[in-house]
C-alpha cells in the first residue's frame, strides 16, 4: 500500500487519528505497530531499520493522536533531540558532552544508512 506523509512528516494517507494501537513489537531494527482505524480497518505498519521509535502519552483505549515518520535522509539534529531528550540544564559538563556525542553518532549512523 502506497503512504503519503505531509511536509513535516506526519502520516497522512492511511488517515490513523482516532484509531487505536492495538500492539508494538521490536526485534534489532524492526519495529511493527498494529492499528486500527475508526472504520474498523486494520493493519501492520513495519518500520525497517529502525534507528529511533518513540512512542508516548499511553492511556486507557491507546487512541493514536498522529505518527510522524523520518527517513535517513532527513534525520536532523532537531528531530533527534526530540527523540532522545537532553540532560537537565543543571546537569554536569560530561553529561552534556556525552550527549551531544551520541546525538552526533546518531545522526551519521541513520545518514550512512543510506
């Protein structure tokens, strides 16, 4: 099935809002997400080399607000940041320092995927 994704990413077409997320499974890279549309369609959405998957806010129902997807090709340093949150501003030097590293890595691994 083809997808289509808006300027930022966000999944468009299969339209999941208010769906529900009936399961995650990871194995290595690959992440599987069951979902459910309102109309009752279901689907398994595989996400293959898989460098970063977050998935936040769970509650009672696992209703899905939206899904964002990035290819290699367009990982910047912003979008991992949002993936992998900073250490807190108080925190010492060689937290930070080891941050920034391991969002650099990050970032040369998914675009070395390529």
């Amino acid at each position: 099935m083809d997808y289509q994704l808006d300027e930022l990413g966000f999944l468009q077409n299969p339209w999941f809002h208010d769906g529900d997320l009936t399961g995650i499974t990871v194995k290595d890279d690959v992440v599987k997400l069951g979902l459910k549309m309102v109309d009752g369609q279901q689907f398994l959405l595989t996400l293959s080399d898989t460098v970063a998957f977050v998935a936040t806010d769970f509650q009672l129902g696992n209703i899905i607000f939206d899904i964002r997807l990035s290819k290699c090709t367009d990982i910047t340093q912003d979008r991992l940041s949002a993936l992998y949150p900073s250490p807190h501003q108080s925190a010492a030097v060689r937290f930070h320092d080891a941050y920034g590293k391991a969002i650099d890595e990050k970032r040369w691994k998914s675009s070395s995927a390529n």
